[in-house]
C-alpha cells in the first residue's frame, strides 16, 4: 500500500466463546521508526490510521464478551514510498484448430511492489460470426475455444488494488480446417 493512505482494519469476523456484546481492543504494536501513527477508534470493529512512512504496521486485537477474553490476533500491513503499476504478460501467440480448447497464460504478469494481482482477460476482436467467450476471465491460466476461422486478439489487464497494468495482448489464430 502506498505511504499516506489509510489503513481501515476489519474485526468484523470476530468471535467469543463468553456470553453477551463484543468488546474490541486494537492496538498497534509495531511501527516504522519516525511513524506517528495512531489508531481512531480503537475500541470499534474498524479502526483506523494512516501509514505516514514506509515499512511494516503490525496491529493486533483481542476481543471481550462475558469475562473471556481472545487470544490477541495480529495483521501486518506494508507501507512503501509510491506504488508501481503491476505488469500484465499475456503470453505468446497461438495457434488452435476451431473448436480446440486452448489454455491463455498470464502468469508471467506480477507487481513489483509484491502485491497480489487480480486479473480480467477479454476479447478485443474476433472474426465476424464469433461468439467465443473466455472461459474464466478472472485468472491466470483462462480457457478459449475459438469457434470459428480467423484472428482473435485477447488483451489481459491486471490491477493490485491500487493501479492497473496497461494492456497486454495476444492473438490466437483458429485455421480453418
């Protein structure tokens, strides 16, 4: 996450084996040296607070009800200076038969900053008659059957939660048989 957003925590899943209304207590633990940080609303469910320099936030949260109270439970959260946009590979050029499963591969696409990405493949053209459809647009390694002759160029894009990749594409070509 870039420095100077805010950090929202969610203890929305939060259980307690005692009776009676949950009580929260958050607390961060650890912050980056020079880090001002400070939780709002620490006794709610969604605190919150700005990562204001690079490095690792930790918080952690116990939860109270009846006279029980949790073991604490703790989530890291990384601050870093910018943030790069991920970069989407579609993978090389194909070659398939009508009607022939063919199996796309973004793999190679990733965040510098390491942050997990999501994908969305899609068919920027296609020959005319086709109804073709990506199956599971949303990962890695989707599946096309192409239905009819011709060139079908696909783009894939991917996002990390905070920028999106510019396009990159590949063009599978169905011979006719």
């Amino acid at each position: 996450m870039p420095v100077g957003n805010t950090v929202i925590l969610d203890g929305s899943d939060s259980r307690s084996a005692g009776p009676g209304t949950l009580e929260y207590d958050w607390v961060l633990v650890t912050v980056p040296s020079a880090s001002e940080a400070a939780l709002s609303d620490a006794g709610t469910v969604s605190p919150r607070f700005t990562a204001d320099v690079a490095g690792r936030y930790t918080a952690e949260l116990e939860v109270r009800a009846g006279g029980c109270t949790s073991d604490p439970d703790a989530v890291t959260i990384t601050a870093v200076i910018g943030n790069a946009a991920p970069t989407a590979d579609a993978g090389g050029d194909r070659r398939a038969a009508p009607g022939e499963l063919i199996r796309l591969d973004g793999s190679a696409s990733g965040d510098a900053d390491g942050e997990p990405v999501s994908y969305r493949w899609e068919i920027a053209e296609r020959p005319t008659g086709s109804t073709a459809v990506i199956l599971d647009p949303h990962v890695p390694r989707p599946r096309l059957v192409p239905d009819a002759p011709g060139e079908y160029r696909v783009r894939l894009i991917v996002d990390d939660g905070w920028k999106t990749s510019r396009p990159a594409e590949v063009r599978v070509t169905a011979d006719a048989p």
